[in-house]
C-alpha cells in the first residue's frame, strides 16, 4: 500500500453506511490537508453486507500495508479490517490503526449481522504489527454495548478511549467530526 515513509490513510464505514456519511469525508478532508492522503472505500451492499464482499474491498482498498500505513475504521468495518490483517501471511506493518466503536462479538441490537460476525477473528499477532493503536467508544452506543469494545481492546492489548455522548459516532447522533482520530493520526 505505501512506502516506508509515505503517509496513506484508509478510512472503511460500517454497516449501513457510505463514504459521504457521518464524519468519514470530514477526517479524510483533514487528512489530506495535513499531507496524508487519505480515502474512503465504498464497501459494497452496505445494508446488507456479505462478509466475502466486504472481504474482497476491502484487500483491493488495503492490500498489504507498509509501516507509513493509517488505517480507520468503524463498526463493522473494524471486524472487517482486523479479518484482513489476521489473513496475512507476508510481513505487513500500519503506522496507526483507530478503531471506532469496534466489536468482534454478535450485537444483541443487531442480529440481522449474526452471520456477518459469525465467531469474530482471530487476532494473535495484530498488535505486534500495530505502531500505534487507538480504540474509541462512546458511553451510550445504541448498538455495540461497552464491554464489546471493551473486550476488543483487551483483546488487542489496550484499553478503550471514551468520548462522552457520541452514541454510535453516526451523523444522526450529532457526529460529524472526530477531533480525537486526527489527534491519534497527526
């Protein structure tokens, strides 16, 4: 994907959503202008993702990463995104990955993904290819519980970022930015 000096960010959406949505274009715009190049892949059939689908983006959108490697994600696409770096064979290496409201456990409020997260990913050998790691969530996320992003941390090593009051980081919950990403990224 980059070079072991060029900075380039991935940022994948989550279920339902788009690249034009929520704060994905806001943090891409403030990436860019900062000297990171940064992009947003559509991930395809978004409401009614298929777990190959998402797959497949989502190595065309990441391949291999270098050590220069952001990687954003939120939701579901951080299932998505930690399956793609746990199927690496080769040496790989991400500057700083962020992952928002995170899971790798089935949502009570969204059993419809059941299939889609299935028994989650193996992720032994992840944080040791990480530089920087950041895991946010939210005290009121409507639909990925606490102690899920919880656990993801602790599975990866580290502990979850609170921001108050920013539900599911969706648009419709009044989240259209992220200062906390580009603090993690710049």
């Amino acid at each position: 994907m980059t070079s072991a000096t060029e900075r380039e960010a991935v940022i994948f959406h989550g279920y339902g959503a788009t690249p034009k949505d929520h704060w994905f274009g806001w943090l891409a715009e403030r990436l860019n202008r900062a000297g990171v190049s940064a992009h947003v892949p559509a991930l395809p059939d978004a409401t009614a993702p298929d777990p190959d689908c998402w797959a497949a983006a989502t190595a065309d959108a990441l391949g291999v990463p270098g050590r220069g490697s952001v990687v954003v994600a939120h939701s579901l696409g951080c299932l998505t995104v930690l399956r793609h770096l746990a199927s690496l064979t080769g040496p790989w290496g991400i500057r700083t990955l962020v992952l928002v409201s995170g899971f790798v456990d089935k949502l009570p409020a969204l059993p419809e993904l059941d299939g889609f997260i299935g028994g989650g990913v193996n992720l032994s050998g992840i944080r040791a290819c990480v530089e920087s790691l950041t895991i946010l969530r939210s005290d009121d996320d409507p639909y990925v519980p606490v102690g899920h992003t919880d656990r993801l941390a602790q599975l990866l090593g580290t502990s979850a970022r609170v921001v108050p009051g920013a539900g599911h980081f969706l648009a419709a919950d009044g989240v259209t930015s992220v200062p906390t990403i580009l603090q993690a990224i710049i």
